[in-house]
C-alpha cells in the first residue's frame, strides 16, 4: 500500500514540474523572462545551456528560487565568460533581489528598466566592457544595499539619485571613466560603509557633505583629479578605517582634524601637492598601521614618532622637502615598524642612529638625501633587513664588515656616494643577496673572491669606482647573475672563461677598464644576452665564430679596442639595433649579411681597415639612422639601392676611396643632420637636391674632385652650421643665398677655382668666426703679398733685436748692482716661482675636438682659418652603456 501511495507522489510530483514547464510559454513567468535574457547573451562555455523549456528554472545554472518556487530571487553568473547586452527583460523579474553579471564580457549600457526592480538589494555588474552613463533610474532602488559597477567603461558623472539609496552600504565605481565633481548628495547615504571612487576622472572638492557619512569605514578616492583642500569634515566619520586619497591634487597642509580618526589603520595621502609641516597630532592616530604621505610638498622636521605609533608597520614620507634627523625618541625597541621610507628629502646629519633601535625594519630606505659622515658599525643589529637603501647621500668611510651579518639581505643600495677603501670580504656572507649596487664611489682594491658565494645575486653593480685586479676568474658560480657592470674602472687581465656560465646574463658592461686578452669562447653559452660592452680596453684578436648563437644580442660595443679579423660572427644577428666597433683593426669586406639585421639603428664601423664596396644590401636598414664608416679603405661608388637609407640623421664616409657622383637621392633623406663625404675621389657636380635636406647642420665635402658650381640651393639649409668644401675644382661665384644660412658658423671654401667678389650678403652672418679670403688670388698678387710680409717681417726683427740688446745692457748693470749688494735679487725672486709648465698641463681639462678631420688638420696646420674648436658628433655620442 505504502509503495503505491509514493508511487502516486512521484506522479503528482512531475505532473506539476511538467505544468511548471509549459506555463512558461504563457509569457509572464520568470522562466519564459529568463529564456528572453538568454537569447540575448553569448554563452560560449555553456554556462547556461540547461536553460531550456521543459526543465525546472530554479534548476538551472545561476538560479535561486524563491521557496515557493514560482520566482527568481537571485541570479548568479558571474565569471562564467558570457557576453552580449544586458536585457530589459530584467525590468519584470520583480522579485530579484540579488543580480550578479560580474566579471564576464557584456557590453553595451546599463539599461534604465533595472530601475523596476524595486525589491533589488545588490547589483553586480563590475567587471565587464559596459559603457555610457549611469541611469538616473537607479535611484528608484531604495531597498539597494550594494551597488558594484566598476571596472567598466561607465562615462559621465556620479548622478546625484545615488544619494536617495538610503540603504546603500557598498558604492563601488572604481576603474572607469566617470567625471565632474562627488555629488554632494552622497553625505545622505547614513548606512554607506565602503565607498570607492579609485581610478576615474573626479574633479573638484570633495563635499563637505562627505560627513554625514557617519558609518563609513572604507573611503578610498585615489587617482583622480580632485582638489581643493582635505574637508575637516571627514573627521566625522568616526568609524572610518581605511582613507587613501592618494595621486589627486589637493593643496593646504593636512587638516589636524584626521587626529580625531581614532579607529584608522591605513592614511595614504601619496602624490598630492600638500604643504606645511606634519601635524604633530597624528601620532594620535594609535591604530594606524600603514602612513604614507609622499610625494607631497611637506616642509619642517619628522613629527611622526613609532613610540606613539605603537602599530605602525609602514611609514612613507619620501619625496617632500623635509629638513633635519630623525627624532631621537623615534623608534620602539619591540615596535612592529616594517617599512621605513624616507628618500628624496632634505634630511642631513650622520647616519641615524636612532634607527638602530628599529630592529623590526624590513625595508630602511634613506636615499637622495644629504646624510653624511661614516656609516655606522652596528648596522647589523637590524637583523630583519632585506632591503637596505642609502644611495645619493655623502656618506663616506669604509663599508663597514658587519654588514655581513644581515643574512637577510636582498637589496643594498650604496651607490652614489663617497665611499672609500674596499669591498669587505664579508659580503659573502649574503647568500640571499640578489641586488648590489655600489657604483659611482671611491671603492678601491679588488673584487673579493668571495662575492662569488652571493648565489642569489642577479644585478652587480660596480660602475664609476676605482677597483683595480682581475674579474674573479670563479664568477662562474653567480649562476642567476643578469646584470653585471664593472664599467669604469681599473680592472685588467683577462674575461674570465667562467663568466660564460653566467647563463641567464643578460647585460654585460666591462667597458672603460684595462682588460686585456681575447674573448672567451664560452660565450657561447650567454643566450640570453641583449647587450654587451667592452670599449676602451685593450682587447685583441678575432672574434670568435661562436657569438653568432647570441641570436638576443641587441647593443654591441667593441670600440677603441685591439680586435682584429673579420666580423663576420657579428653579421646577421635578427636583434641587433646597435654596433660600434670603431677603433679597432678589423680587416676585409663589410659583410652584407649585416643588412639581415632589420632593426639596425646605430652602426658605426669607423678607424678600421675595411676593404671593398659599402654593401648595396644595406639599403634594406629602413630603420637606420647612425652610419659612421669613415677612416677606412672602402671603394667603388655609392650604390642607387641604399637610397632604401630613409631615416638616417648621420652618414659618415669620410677618409675612404669612394668614387664616381654624390648621389641625388641623398637630398631626399628629411632627417639627414649630418653628411660627411670628405677625402674621398668622389667627381661630378655637388648636387642641387642637397638643398633640400632641412635638418641638414653639417656638410662636408672637402678634399674630393668635385667641380661645377656651388649650387645657390644651398642657402634653402638654414639650419646650417658647417658647410666645408675645401680642396675641389669648385668654380664660378660664391652664390649670395648662402646668406639665408644663419646659424652658420664654420664656412670652408678655399682650394677652389671660385671667381668674382665675396658677396656682401655674408657679413650678416653673425656666427662665423672670421670670414676667409676664399676668391683665388692671381701670381702677381701672391709675390706681392709674400714679399710685403717678408720686408715687415725684416722690419720687425730688426726692432725686437735692437730692443733685446738694450735689455741685455740693463741687465748686465743690475746684475752688477745685485751682486755687489749681497744678491738681493736672487731673494726676491723666490717669491715668484714661475712654472713654464702650468699652462700646458692645464690645457689638459679642455676637452676640445674641431670639427676637422685629423687629416686635415695635419695639411691645414699653418692656415688661418676658423680656429673655433667645437665638439664633433662622435664625441658627443653617449656610450652605449
């Protein structure tokens, strides 16, 4: 009997899903709104596949039912990949009370019948690509108790509707593109317990309104544009927690009102434009755990003491003008003081000690101040430290020993300073050291063997100091190191071949230092670097076969070197944007294989002994903009194809053999700045599209075997300010255009066969220097002027001799006169110490270059020419590293 009566159930029971089911086509129930929404949306996991006609709705995905089960009250899909636009369907779904969309991919806007569900107490839509304005009908929501939008792409402003939400306690808007000003409207929200306006376009004050958000615990507003001062107000809001107005624009000093805030943990008043001191009242703040007020224009002395902050972890205030020490009380011997961040001030004074006392510190970050004096001995009784920074300060003194002992150490930051003595032995001790960087000191003596036990290390930094003996020939064991720069030292000897198991290399910087020897061939196994440089060493022989399987190569610079051989190993590598080998004596052809590489900015190849033809193949480098081959003995003509040389700004071919026409093609390069053809055998006429060159400042084509005119084009390149054409078969007149060139200053045209007058027009060329006599002088006139220096000369001989003579006579009687009074001259004269030397060695400090050639220096030496000495593009050209 009992089996029949279940039996009978079971019946009934699917009966009523089955009637369920069809009345949904009646087109009122949620289950025939929800299929409506379905078609709709985009569903390309499945997610809501088991919507379907026939089926239970409070079984399908996302669904919960009320417990009559006749209506949807929740609908949750969030991160379920769905995309499509929200339905308007929505609007007779009445009795939901929780909408969960978030995070998937729906577009479109939020529709305004959403506003219809006046039972709805959370809306999620935050997340997805929604765009356009906030619906005012979402103020119509009054039973809405969190209301989640961000992340989208929402635009226009923060209606003021929002503040008829009486019952809203979550508003998330964060990370979309809202504007205009926080409507005051919101200090009506009296339930609002977290309110977050990150990453929009805000504007304007906050409302003084803000204060009648009485239970407000989260206030976060950072990174946007809102100015004004800080409303006093906020010191309602007593039960706030958490306030980060970080990255705004707020102006004044900070209200001395936040001191009421007796339950905040977290203040982040970061990148704001805040002024005045510290208020001294913060330290009333017990609870906070996190301050941060960097980046601000604070003024004054640190007000802030960890003895009354007993909970604080993190402590910011980098990057104001803040003068003097740290307190003397500051620090808590079992303070909990995790982050200590202080950079870029205007702090001074010793190391403090008082910090000493921090030995909670995790993270001490003292840089881009004006500490000086020695660093202290004890440092090691911050045990906790992993990151210590003490960079751009004037500390001076030894590395102390006992910096061995923070076995916790990740990070440590000497550089810039003016630290003496060695590298202490001691750092080896630091197993999980991975950054050290102590360049631009004073350090002096050896790199320690014992650096090498540092296995953790990635970057070494050494750059700028004066270290002395070989690379460790055991760097082989830092097998994480990515960076290493020892540039601008002392150090000789060879590369150790173990720096070839420094796999995961990735920057290599050697340059600057007395290294000596070949490249190792276990450089083959760095493939990983991207860039190398070895300049100004005294290294030599081939380059080894091997460096073409450094395929991420991307910056060489062998210059000012001793390598010979070809460089064939060095063509074709896909990364490479930038090769100097300048100085060196590599032989043979300019391998075309070098145009593979597609992305060449910089090649520089110059004071070598090329041979051959410049490659036509290198008219592929679209993206070539430095061009130096000058000082080698490349041949033949300029071929039609490097035309393809679009972007180049410097095109140095100076001191070669290349023959036959400068070619046309070279005025139709917009950004040329420089072109250098000189002593050369180039023939034929200087080409008229020249003129058509803007940017052109320096031309050169001196010592070649052109002839023709100078083309009056020319004055079309006002900026100007080298144009040498020395020493060709120029003829006819100096044309008056060149006039229009103004910033001109170095004007070369002498050893020609120019005629006619110097037009007057030149002398309102204000920068050059002196105006050469460039017309060719007739034989007449040349005898006449010889022989009129060479009777002035006679003229003047005679006059010096004569007045010589009768200096003698003088002197011969003082000596007489001194001699007989006990030489008091011989004593006066100890006074004087006259050094002939002094003024050659301190010709020394001027770093001057002219804008000739060294070849044509050596023939110009005894012409009076434009003496003006000025910086040559290459030694102005910033190392690579």
């Amino acid at each position: 009997m009992g089996s029949v009566l279940f039996s009978y159930l079971l019946f009934f029971l699917t009966a009523v899903d089955v009637v369920l089911a069809v009345s949904s086509a009646d087109g009122s129930s949620d289950s025939y709104r929800l299929l409506r929404i379905k078609s709709e949306l985009v569903d390309p996991y499945g997610v809501i596949e088991n919507w379907s006609e026939g089926t239970n709705m409070c079984t399908w995905n996302g669904v919960a039912c009320s417990d009559d089960k006749s209506h949807i009250v929740r609908l949750n899909l969030t991160s379920s990949g769905l995309g499509g636009q929200i339905s308007q369907e929505f609007a007779h779904l009445t009795s939901l009370r929780v909408i969960d969309l978030s995070d998937n991919f729906l577009n479109g806007t939020i529709p305004p019948a959403l506003g219809e569900l006046h039972n709805l107490e959370e809306l999620l839509l935050f997340s997805n690509f929604l765009s356009g304005e906030i619906p005012s009908e979402i103020g119509h929501l009054r039973k809405l108790q969190v209301l989640r939008i961000g992340a989208n792409m929402l635009t226009g402003q923060l209606i003021p509707e929002i503040g008829k939400l009486s019952e809203l306690r979550v508003l998330a808007v964060a990370y979309c593109q809202f504007s205009g000003k926080i409507p005051k409207e919101i200090g009506n929200l009296k339930q609002l317990i977290n309110l977050d306006l990150q990453q929009n376009s805000l504007s304007g004050p906050i409302p003084e309104a803000i204060g009648g958000c009485k239970n407000l615990q989260n206030f976060a507003a950072s990174n946007n544009r809102i100015d004004g001062k800080i409303p006093a107000s906020i010191a309602q809001l007593e039960s706030l927690e958490i306030l980060n107005l970080a990255n705004n624009s707020f102006s004044g000093s900070i209200p001395v009102e936040l001191s009421h805030l007796s339950n905040l943990m977290y203040l982040n008043l970061f990148g704001n434009e805040l002024e005045g001191e510290i208020p001294f009242e913060l330290n009333k703040l017990v609870l906070v755990e996190t301050l941060d007020l960097s980046n601000n224009n604070l003024s004054g002395t640190i007000r802030l003491l960890n003895t009354q902050l007993k909970n604080l972890e993190t402590l910011s205030l980098s990057g104001n003008f803040l003068t003097g020490s740290i307190p003397s009380n500051f620090c808590l011997r079992d303070s909990s003081l995790s982050l200590l961040i202080l950079a870029d001030n205007k702090l001074s004074g010793n190391f403090p000690l008082e910090l000493l006392n921090c030995t909670s510190i995790r993270q001490l970050d003292l840089s881009g101040n004006s500490f000086g004096g020695m660093l202290p001995r004890g440092l090691d009784r911050l045990e906790s430290l992993t990151d210590l920074l003490l960079n751009n300060n004037s500390f001076t003194g030894t590395i102390p020993s006992e910096i061995g002992n923070l076995t916790n150490l990740e990070d440590l930051y000497l550089f810039h300073n003016m630290l003496s003595g060695g590298i202490p032995v001691e750092i080896g001790k630091l197993q999980r050291l991975r950054e050290l960087y102590l360049y631009e000191n004073q350090l002096s003596g050896s790199i320690p063997r014992e650096l090498t036990n540092c296995s953790s290390l990635t970057s070494v930094d050494f750059f700028g100091n004066q270290l002395s003996g070989s690379i460790p020939d055991n760097i082989g064991r830092l097998k994480n190191l990515v960076i290493l720069q020892l540039r601008q030292n002392e150090l000789s000897g060879p590369i150790p071949s173990s720096l070839g198991y420094c796999r995961k290399l990735q920057k290599l910087a050697l340059a600057d230092n007395k290294l000596s020897g070949s490249l190792p061939p276990t450089f083959r196994f760095l493939s990983e670097m991207d860039l190398i440089t070895l300049y100004n060493n005294s290294l030599e022989g081939p380059l080894p076969e091997s460096l073409s399987l450094l395929k991420n190569l991307s910056k060489i610079n062998f210059s000012h070197n001793k390598f010979s051989g070809n460089i064939s190993p060095l063509a074709g590598l896909d990364s490479l944007t930038a090769l100097d080998l300048t100085n060196n004596s590599f032989s043979g052809p300019i391998p075309s294989e070098l145009a593979l590489s597609k992305n060449l900015t910089r090649l520089r190849l110059a004071n070598n002994f090329f041979t051959g033809e410049l490659p036509s193949e290198f008219g592929q480098l679209e993206d070539l903009r430095f061009l130096d081959l000058s000082f080698n003995n490349l041949t033949g003509n300029l071929a039609p194809s490097l035309a393809g040389l679009k972007n180049l700004g410097h095109f140095l071919l100076s001191s070669n053999q290349f023959s036959g026409e400068i070619p046309t093609w070279l005025g139709g390069i917009e950004d040329l700045g420089e072109l250098d053809l000189s002593f050369n055998n180039f023939t034929g006429t200087v080409p008229t599209e020249l003129g058509n060159s803007p940017k052109l400042l320096k031309l050169s084509l001196s010592y070649n075997r052109l002839s023709g005119p100078i083309p009056p084009e020319l004055g079309n390149l006002t900026s100007l300010n080298v144009l040498n054409l020395r020493r060709n078969n120029l003829s006819g007149s100096i044309p008056s255009t060149l006039q229009k060139c103004q910033k001109l200053y170095e004007l070369r045209l002498s050893e020609n066969n120019l005629t006619g007058s110097i037009p007057y027009k030149l002398g309102s060329l204000s920068e050059l220097q002196e105006h050469e006599r460039i017309w060719e002088l007739s034989k007449a006139s040349v005898v006449g002027i010889t022989v009129a220096i060479a009777l002035t000369a006679t003229v003047i001989c005679m006059v010096l001799l004569y007045i010589m003579l009768r200096i003698w006579c003088n002197w011969r009687k003082v000596t007489i006169s001194c001699s007989e009074n006990g030489g008091i001259e011989s004593k006066s004269r100890q006074g004087v110490n006259w050094v002939y030397g002094e003024e050659i060695k301190s010709g020394q400090y001027w770093n001057t270059t002219s804008l000739v050639s060294s070849k044509e220096k050596q023939i110009s030496k005894g012409t009076c020419m434009f003496n003006l000495s000025v910086s040559s593009s290459d030694s102005t050209e910033k190392p690579l590293v």
